[in-house]
C-alpha cells in the first residue's frame, strides 16, 4: 500500500525497515503499530531476510504512542481487533539480528522499540527519553527491564524516575548505543555492519542470536551449562573441510582488514 506507515527496502538478505509518519516524528498510530507487526512477521517468514536495520523517517526515530489519536478516541492499546499491541515483541521475534539505527528521539514507547533491537547505532542527533512517570503510565513493552540490563540499575532509575534526556555521547558512554556517527554516515555504517554479519553462516548466525539472548536470561551457572549443551549439538554436526575452508576465509578477511587499515 502505497500510503501504509512503514517503508521496506531488501537487498541481498538485508531489510531496511523505516518507520513513515515523518509529520508525526514517527508516532506509533494504531495503523503503525500493525504495521510494524505485520512487518516483522512477513521479514520472519521470507525466507530471505536475515538482517534487518530499522529506522525512522525525518528527524526522529519514534516519539512514542500517538497520544492525539488516543487522546480523540479513535484508536486505544490493546483495541479488540489489532493483531499485536507490542511492536517490540514483533522486532524480538526476528531471528535474524536486528540493527537500530537512531537518526533522531527515541522517546518512551519509542525508546521501548529501540530496546527490541539487538544494538543500537546512533547519529549525533540521537536522544533517548523515558516519560512514563510523567504521564503516570507504567511501560508494558520491556523498557523496565531492559534498559537496566543495558545501562545498569542506577543509571536506569536516574532516566526513568526524572524523564530526563539522555544525548547521544553520553547513551554511547553508558553502552546504550554501540557508536555515535554523523548523520549522512549512519545507514552506510548500519550497512556495513549488517553485511558483516550477512557473511556469517546463516543457520550460524541464528543460533548464535539465540543461545546469547538465551543465556542472558539465566544465572551464570545456568548459561553456561546451556552453552555447552548447545555447542555439543551444534558442533556435532560441523564438517572438517568445511570447517578448514572457513578457517582460510578468516584468515583471508584478517589481511583484507589490515591492508584496508
């Protein structure tokens, strides 16, 4: 549809996912929303997706839930009808890393669509903010929990209890956002990242996503005994002359990188 919210470009295994209502720094309309959901779903589903970049259209990258279009009435969470109400759960389910590349505010709920991501790139102009206590509405979309695993507790509270925000330096120095780049340099550098992981082998790729989100869930005990649980099943099944011809490609990459230095 040409007039649907949300943009998508594939090339080669990689999607660029833009969030489209410019006008309203992105907001997350119910129509967003959806479609949002039914994105990832159909990206999931391709067979030929394998890295995603998602970011926003204009000067931000999501300034949250539309509050005018909750506020008239005409849309409310979780409305009878829409098929997800939690665009975050939409982007986790990808299996597939998903790169956020932050052009612009990053804003409560779309701060929480930010966290889905599996990192975060941020351009210079990039701001985050937690506003939930200041319109006393509790977050449902894993922003509670995520930030502090990312930041820390303290860092979190200090962000989430006062709305303040936070700026690009200082989100890559807390280790919210991986790098800071000028904007023009962005996507390029989204790019590139994504085609490195693109080069990885693509059943290897998944469930290297998996067993490190997977771990981070369990006690330290508990992760690596699933490490080894998987690395012996995994592992099982490697070829040796596969293996060595991807050991000559490592090497080869190595001195490709340090001719390009």
């Amino acid at each position: 549809m040409t007039d649907a919210p949300i943009l998508v470009e594939r090339d080669a295994g990689l999607a660029i996912v833009t969030l489209d209502r410019p006008q309203a720094m992105n907001a997350l309309s119910a129509a967003l929303r959806v479609a949002i959901a039914a994105t990832f779903k159909a990206l999931e589903e391709d067979g030929e997706t394998r890295a995603v970049i998602l970011t926003g259209a204009g000067r931000a990258f999501c300034a949250g839930l539309d509050l005018k279009e909750l506020a008239s009435g005409e849309a409310q969470v979780g409305a009878p009808g829409v098929p997800t109400d939690d665009p975050a759960a939409a982007i986790a389910q990808f299996s597939g890393p998903v790169i956020g590349a932050i052009n612009g505010v990053a804003i409560t709920g779309g701060f929480e669509v930010a966290l889905a991501c599996d990192f975060l790139i941020g351009s210079t102009q990039a701001r985050f903010a937690d506003t939930h206590a200041r319109v006393a509405v509790h977050p449902a979309w894993g922003l509670s929990q995520r930030l502090q695993r990312i930041i820390g507790l303290p860092r979190a509270k200090e962000l989430s209890l006062t709305g303040n925000f936070l700026d690009a330096a200082t989100a890559e120095r807390w280790g919210l956002l991986n790098r800071v780049v000028e904007p023009a340099a962005l996507l390029p550098t989204c790019i590139a990242l994504a085609r490195d992981m693109l080069s990885v082998d693509p059943t290897m790729l998944k469930s290297y996503k998996r067993l490190l989100n997977d771990g981070q869930a369990l006690a330290f005990g508990e992760a690596m005994a699933l490490e080894a649980r998987v690395a012996i099943a995994f592992n099982a099944n490697v070829n040796p002359a596969a293996l060595e011809a991807r050991r000559l490609a490592v090497l080869e990459r190595g001195r490709d990188l340090s001719r390009a230095s």
